[in-house]
C-alpha cells in the first residue's frame, strides 16, 4: 500500500520551550478524512483546515479511498480506515510515519487515554457488525458486548461510557408517501456492556451519530423527526449525558428556503473549548450531477448562532468526514 506524506506541510516534532512536550501538529485544526481529488478518483486525502476556512493543507494521500478517521484525544495522531476490505485500518503519527493497525475495520473512535480505537467490523451478512476495541501498541482486538445490529459510537472522556447506536431492526416508520424509515436509538454503557442507559429514548425518532463535548456533560447527535405527510425534519440534538434537556438547535431543512435543502452527512465534532459545534453538510441539489456540494455549519453552543462555511476548492470533489481536537 502506497502513502504519501505530502510535501509542504509543516509536522514539526521539536520540543517547546523549557522542554515542553512537542506541539500537536493537528490540535486546533478541522481534519476532513476521505477528501478527493477532481482528477484522481481512486485516492482518498486527509487534510488539515483551520476553522476560519483557511490554510488548507493535504497532510496524507492515500492510494485507496478513505472511509473513516478520527483525531488522538491529545492531537498527536489520526486513525483512519479504507474504504475496501484490503485497505485496513492505518495510524499516522504526528511525525508523518504511519503504520497498519488492523487488516480490516471502520474507525470509530479512540479512548480517553489515546491507547486504544474502537472500531466496527462488518460480518458478512448484510447489516450485522460486531464492535471491537484494539489496543495501539499490541494490536490486540477484543470484541464489545453490543449486538450486532447495534454499532459503537463515541467514547466519553472520563472513559466510563461509550455512546452506541442501537439499530432497532424492529422498528420503522412508514411515511404515507416516502416509504419506510428507521428507528435507530442511542444508548450508553461501559465497556463490560454494564449500566445500559438510553440516551434517546424516543422511540418515534430516529437518532444516530453521538460526540461528547470535551468535557464529558453533553452529547451532541442526529435526529430526524417525523411530521406527518411532510418530508422528515433533520434535527441538530444537544443534550446532557443522562438524556436530560434535549434541546433542537438547527433544523437543517429550514436553513435554505427555497430548496435546495441542507442535511448532515456525519457525526457532528465538538471544537477543543467545547463552545461550538460543527456539522459537515451537503446541499440536495437535484439539478446538478455529480457530488453536491458541501459546507461546514458552526454552531456557537453560547448564544446559538450559525455560522456557514462553503466548501469549495476547483481541485477538491468531494469533502471528507471531519474531526476537531
């Protein structure tokens, strides 16, 4: 498997001052994994952006498709997984080595102690995962007690929970027009599978796509809400840990008007002070063949403004899924 650390970009590993720890090459920075390029479909990117929209740079490519990624908690390191079965899960060092971690798996998330990523494996009938935990320095995996319709989430950063999306084969809700949608849950656990608490205990929503806040007291997550004949709301969800005081804070529907309308694409990420919360969208533009068109929808969780941010570089296709350290 070819990687290239792209030339240019600055990943400095030298102490700081007083013999400080080496600043994080990727603390602070919006990372997008899976990014491709206009003239070259088969190659998946990882870049770096600061939250403003500038200083974009392309720290990896990667001669497959990148599907998923996540940022170390202290900033130091990215683990990211292909797209096909043989690419695997890779970790890429501050310092720009990389090295696989596993022969297959989809990155979900890392552990509060940056020692370990959990991970989904998809089994070989169609919808079912298993949920696993691979320590970084042995490699070892170890599976979680989640059923295999349901998928690892997030982790908070105390370490106690993990945030699991509960897939609810059971459940759907038939629009009178559109046909069949999911009920899918959110639940939280330890690791042994103890002290299973929903989170969203709603059962006539949908709600997938968890993060903690970097304090450990708030998830942020998806929801769609359902409304009768009308198209499914596409809710942005902030609430406490223990369910409490669910508050819908973007109805990405009623963002434009009149459509093309916006909607998520991804897990929300939290910014390092927790103060904003960031969502990847794309536009449904039905006129318009090929990738929509895609931006970053900031959401300042003080007073509850929206920022937008269009994504659009003539050299970029197609925007990756992003994190925030």
């Amino acid at each position: 498997m070819s990687l290239t650390l792209m030339l240019g970009v600055s990943i400095s590993t030298a102490a700081g001052a007083d013999g400080d720890p080496p600043k994080s090459p990727f603390a602070g920075k919006i990372i997008f994994f899976g990014s491709v390029l206009n003239d070259d479909l088969g190659s998946g990117l990882i870049q770096a952006m600061s939250p403003d929209g500038a200083d974009l740079k392309t720290i990896l490519k990667f001669q497959q498709p990148i599907q998923t990624g996540r940022v170390s908690p202290d900033g130091r390191r990215l683990a990211f997984s292909a797209a096909s079965k043989e690419g695997g899960i890779w970790i890429l060092e501050g310092d720009g080595h990389s090295w696989k971690l596993a022969e297959q798996g989809h990155v979900r998330c890392w552990s509060p102690d940056g020692k370990q990523v959990a991970c989904l494996l998809l089994k070989a009938k169609d919808r079912a995962w298993e949920s696993v935990v691979i320590e970084v320095e042995t490699k070892q995996a170890r599976s979680l007690p989640i059923p295999e319709t349901d998928a690892i989430e997030d982790w908070s950063p105390d370490g106690r929970f993990m945030s699991v999306m509960d897939g609810n084969p059971s459940g759907r809700f038939e629009h009178p027009t559109k046909g069949l949608y999911p009920l899918r849950r959110i639940y939280l656990m330890n690791q042994d599978g103890s002290e299973r608490k929903p989170l969203t205990d709603e059962p006539t929503f949908d709600g997938i796509w968890s993060r903690f806040s970097p304090d450990g007291r708030w998830v942020a997550h998806y929801r769609r809400r359902y409304r009768g004949e009308q198209p499914p709301a596409e809710i942005s969800v902030v609430r406490r840990r223990d369910g409490s005081d669910a508050s819908e804070n973007i109805d990405f529907g009623e963002l434009d008007n009149p459509p093309p309308f916006v909607r998520p694409t991804g897990a929300p990420c939290w910014s390092p002070d927790g103060k904003t919360l960031v969502w990847r969208c794309d536009r449904d533009d039905k006129d318009k063949p090929g990738f929509p068109p895609f931006e970053l929808i900031f959401l300042s969780m003080n007073d509850g403004a929206i920022r937008r941010l269009k994504l659009s570089r003539d050299e970029i296709r197609f925007w990756g899924r992003i994190d925030w350290r």
